[in-house]
C-alpha cells in the first residue's frame, strides 16, 4: 500500500525563481525504507519536508503536479539539528518524551509506559532525570526520535538522523530503523551514508539540483554511472572499480596484468586509500 505518492511534483520556495523539486515521480510504500541521497543542495531535506506535509502549508511557495499522503496526522519528522525539536520546556528526558502524547490527552500511567519504552528502543534508557540540554549531540538526537516514536508513526522521515553518532550508534539506528519496517512502517531516510543505504535500503533515490536523477534498488543506483560520477560516499565496489582503472593505467601495453603485490602496495598507500574513498 503506497502511503506517499510524488506525481510529477515540482516545488519552489517563496521567493525563489527557481524550482526546489523538479518534476518528482515516486511513491513510499507500507513497511518499506526509501533513502534519499545526494550531495548537498539536492534537494534532500526539501523532499523530507513535503513528504512529511510541511510544505507548502508550513514552507511556503509554489507547486506543480500533486502529492498524495494517505494519513498526514500519522506522520513525524526527525530534521537533522536535533536541539531544533526540543521543546525547551521539560525539566528532563521522560517529561520531554510524554510531551506528544500529553497534547492527545492520554491517561498518565499510559503515557510514562510508552515514554520508557521508547527510551529504552532508542537507548535512553536510565537517563529518564538527565535535563534534555546537558545531553551530548547524538543523545539529544535519539531524545527527539524517541519523541517521535512514542506517538506511533505510521510514517516516519528521518533527515539525516545519524549525522551526530558514531560509527556503532549509526548500525544501531539503522537496526531499529529495520526493525521498524518489520512492524508495517514506512520510513524515508535522507543519507550521504551510501554503505548504510545499501545494506538497509529498498530503494535508493537520487537527487541532483532537486531533480530524480535515478530510482531503484541500492544495487542498481550505487553501481550507476550517474552515482559514481555524483561524489556521494564510495560504496566498496566503486572504490575498487577506481584503484583497478588506475593500477591498469601504470601497467605497460601487453603486461597481462598487475601483480597481488601492486595491488597490496596501493591499497595500503593510505594517502591513495583517501583519495579514493570519501565521506568517513
């Protein structure tokens, strides 16, 4: 069942003379992932915005084409600075959490049952007393996802939720994101992640200057032309497609090839290594 319908939808900002989203044509399915990806400016967040029925009633501007979403009141959305979506009124993390569900008048025992388990889905658990503000970056960023977990989103989109975690936290998002899929959620994550997406992803979208520059499964957008040239990430298999043209390109006409040995040497090169694999 598609939850989000782009149909050759186009937005503008107020004010801009340009097109933000050119001619967008996709759908978000139930308990399905769909990333964004894109280099900055693409138009990721501004995706992030109509899907989540910000724009054009919140974000004002221009539209063309339409956009369907079966239920907005059942959506939420995660935006990348999380000190944005703290309420700033809570003297700690439990009565930030039951915030929500205190704007739809639910019975008190109900409401700190569902704040605790959210915490402890996004790893807070223990911290219910910690003022929201004294949390670290990547703290305060799981505090605002368990503020939307709480309110049991049908639709959740999710702007660059891992920017602030390291490397361990950021695969922990990810599992829960794909145990959420696995209870009929639909989830659109915007990501520079391609390592991520690939291994978590049904679909990959791939904007440029607000236009879809290709649709698909992770393996079939990551291995594109259009992604290898777009200087996104590296996936592994693009990272080695590069130092393979370029070892060729040191081997003499008529070698049948290189050595296990070069290669060796090149890889553990590391100022070749980072040249060739970004975004870590």
């Amino acid at each position: 069942m598609a939850l989000i319908t782009f149909n050759d939808y186009s937005f503008a900002y107020e004010g801009s003379s340009q097109w933000n989203l050119k001619e967008m044509n996709y759908t978000v399915e139930q308990g399905e992932i769909l990333s964004i990806m894109g280099c900055n400016g693409a138009g990721k967040t501004t995706s992030c915005l109509a899907a989540a029925g910000f724009i054009p009633s919140f974000y004002r501007g221009r539209t063309k084409g339409k956009l369907t979403i079966v239920n907005e009141t059942s959506s939420s959305l995660l935006l990348q600075n999380p000190a944005a979506q703290l309420t700033r009124m809570k003297e700690n993390v439990l009565e930030e959490v039951i915030f929500g569900l205190e704007n739809f008048s639910f019975p008190s025992c109900e409401m700190e049952n569902r704040a605790e388990e959210a915490l402890k889905q996004v790893g807070l658990q223990g911290m219910e007393k910690r003022a929201p503000l004294s949390l670290s970056g990547g703290e305060q960023q799981r505090l605002t996802l368990a503020s939307l977990l709480v309110l049991d989103p049908d639709i959740l989109i999710l702007d660059e939720p891992v920017s602030q975690l390291n490397p361990s936290s950021r695969l922990e998002f990810y599992e829960l994101f794909k145990a959420l899929k696995k209870s009929g959620k639909a989830l659109i994550i915007s990501s520079m992640d391609a390592h991520l997406s690939a291994e978590f992803s049904d679909k990959i979208l791939l904007l440029e200057e607000g236009k879809q520059r290709n649709l698909g499964s992770p393996e079939s957008v990551l291995n594109s032309k259009v992604f290898l040239n777009s200087g996104i990430s590296q996936t592994p298999f693009s990272d080695c497609q590069k130092a393979v043209k370029k070892l060729k390109g040191s081997v003499p006409p008529g070698t049948p090839g290189f050595s296990l040995d070069q290669a060796y040497d090149y890889f553990s090169d590391e100022a070749k290594r980072e040249t060739y694999v970004t975004g870590h």
